[in-house]
C-alpha cells in the first residue's frame, strides 16, 4: 500500500492543470490501474484531474449507501466464500441482503467472471492483479469526504456523478434509494446546479419522479442525467406484480425523444457506438442522429465507456488518442466516461 501511495503522490505532483471546456469523467475512479469503485481507485483518479469522478450507489440491508456497480455483491468481492448460504435462487449475492458490517468484511478486487470449472477469470486480464493487496467497498459518505477533503486539500473543485443504480429493484424491494442518495447529497451541499455533481440513472421513469417530485420536495436542483441502453441489456425492469420485464428505450432514439427526455433531464450518458456507428471508418466517421437530436433539445452528452485494454477499441479507430479524437473533435460531446482518466485529461491538455 505504500507504494500505491507513492504513485497517487507522485501524480499529483506530475498532471497537468484542469480543463474547462470539455469534461473527463472518471468512471468507477482510475478503474483502469485499481480495482473499480474502491476507495484508492477514487484518489488515484483524483490525482489525475479529471472534472468529475463516478460513484454507483447501491442501498443494504440496514439502508446504508454503499459504492458499488452491480446491485449484486459477486463479481467484484469474495461474498461467495465468506457467505456461501446467502445467495438467492439465481445464485447472486445481492447487496441489499447484507448489513453494512457485514459487507465491510468483504475483500475487494479486480472484476471477474466464473468459467465453466467455476475460476474466477478476470475481465481485463491486464489490470490490477486479482486478491492483491486489501479493497474494500466504501460508502457514499466516505467517498464524498475523500473527494471534498481532498478539494479542501489542494484547491481543487472536483466533482461527484453518482449513479443510481437499479432504483426499480430497490423500490420493488421496498427500499426508496433515490430519497436515500438526494438526502445524502443535500447533506454534503449538492444543491443546485452550481454545484459540482451530476445525478444519472439509466430507469427513465425514476428520474422523472426525481425531477418531477423529489426535487421540488426537498428545495433541491441538481443536474440530472439520462443513461440510455438498448432495450435487451435489461438495464431497466418495470414490474406488473412479481413479473418484470424490460423497459423499452426504443423512442429514446428520436428527436421527439430527446424532446421529451430535456423536460425532466439536463443531459443523456449514451453508449459510444450510438453517436458513432461501428460502420465508420477512420476516414469516414459515421455519427448517428442521436447527437444532432440531443443536440437540438439543448442536452449534455457524456458518452460511455471509453477503455484503453488490448481489445476494447472501437474498430473505426487504431489507438485510445483516436477515439478520444473523434468524439472530443468531431462529435464535440461535452465530457464522456473514461476507465484511463489520466490520458483523457492529457489529451485535451495537449
């Protein structure tokens, strides 16, 4: 840990100023170099200055605020040996079935999938060793104390942009995670959108609950953002009893729909190949009608994921610095999510 410290130190004192115009979101923190959504992934990101830094935020058992990507505990923590009877019958470790003590005793690590002898198998082979060294989940809380300790610190104003995630499966589970988030930000004095936070969610029909009534409720107006996914990754479910089935985010994808989405959001967080199709090519970028609608309806894009692992660039690009090109340059996004905060943040200082 002291040499993870050494490099948070070193960089600090080695990137570039801040940038105005155009925004570096670190997703899930310096995701890239630590285990995602820990609380030294946060302060590495931080270091790099990006404007923002990313929290996804689950609810437990006992209505603590955790961060976290999944609303399940397996893919990213030992829950399976510390508690092997805890599952439910789709065999995942839910999060919202265990105490915050509880979820404290959890290592961390890098993402994993099972292979069919049930090893865990790394995501993305090349990052952060699998088990090495001590991770584990933090709260909300404790991450905005970190990042504004931190603005304390060194002057600077680095943003927060949580996510709530699976704000229908909480609710059909009894618990209003949305109250639970706006409480927790107003707390830390997230309350208008002068203030350095984004609050995204990929459930439509929450959000709009959010800026329709939680809001106005609690005397607050933060900036809201609308995840948008295709209809089949199940991003959001809509329940009719005990039976959920998908939400379609089919009319998204029109300029009525971005119409319709600018009357309770600020801006949309789109998946990179729906602003550019995967039929471009490197002399012949091909940007979807998605951009000029949100464009038109006055909204923010902040397009996701962008990753620089062997593998992972877009095929109409040769390298991480073209991709970043194309979307900062050519499509002229507002800001995007990033896995690499520090080459974001270097390219637009170049």
């Amino acid at each position: 840990m002291k040499k993870l410290l050494h490099i948070v130190l070193l960089t600090l004192l080695t990137s570039t100023s801040l940038h105005a115009e155009q925004l570096v979101i670190a997703h899930r923190g310096a995701s890239g170099y630590l285990p995602e959504h820990t609380l030294a992934a946060k302060a590495l990101a931080y270091a790099m200055k990006p404007d923002y830094i990313e929290q996804d935020v689950v609810m437990t058992k006992d209505d603590h605020l955790v961060v976290l990507h999944d609303h399940y505990l397996d893919r990213v923590t030992d829950v399976a040996e510390r508690f092997p009877d805890r599952a439910r019958q789709d065999g995942r470790f839910y999060a919202i079935d265990f105490t915050l003590a509880e979820i404290k005793t959890l290592r961390v690590t890098e993402g994993f999938n099972l292979d069919e002898q049930g090893q865990a198998v790394a995501v993305f082979p090349s990052r952060f060793p699998m088990w090495h060294a001590d991770f584990t989940i933090p709260t909300l809380a404790e991450e905005i104390e970190l990042i504004q300790g931190l603005n304390h610190t060194l002057g600077y104003d680095i943003g927060i942009y949580p996510e709530i995630k699976a704000p229908w499966f909480h609710r059909h589970e009894g618990k209003d995670i949305s109250k639970a988030v706006l409480n927790t930000l107003k707390n830390y004095g997230y309350q208008t959108k002068k203030d350095k936070v984004y609050l995204q969610s990929f459930d439509p029909i929450e959000l709009k609950r959010i800026h329709d009534q939680l809001l106005p409720n609690m005397n607050m107006d933060i900036r809201l953002v609308q995840l948008i996914a295709h209809t089949d990754w199940n991003e959001t479910m809509v329940y009719q009893g005990q039976t959920a089935t998908p939400y379609d985010y089919q009319w998204m994808f029109s300029e009525d729909g971005m119409k319709k989405v600018a009357q309770y959001a600020d801006g949309i967080g789109p998946w990179m190949p729906m602003l550019v199709d995967n039929s471009s090519t490197k002399s012949n970028i091909v940007i979807n009608p998605l951009m000029h609608y949100a464009r038109d309806a006055g909204l923010e894009v902040h397009p996701y994921t962008f990753r620089a692992d062997p593998g992972r660039i877009a095929p109409w690009a040769e390298s991480f610095d073209d991709m970043l090109e194309v979307f900062y340059h050519q499509v002229k996004v507002d800001g995007l999510f990033t896995d690499f905060p520090d080459k974001a943040v270097k390219f637009l200082d170049r």
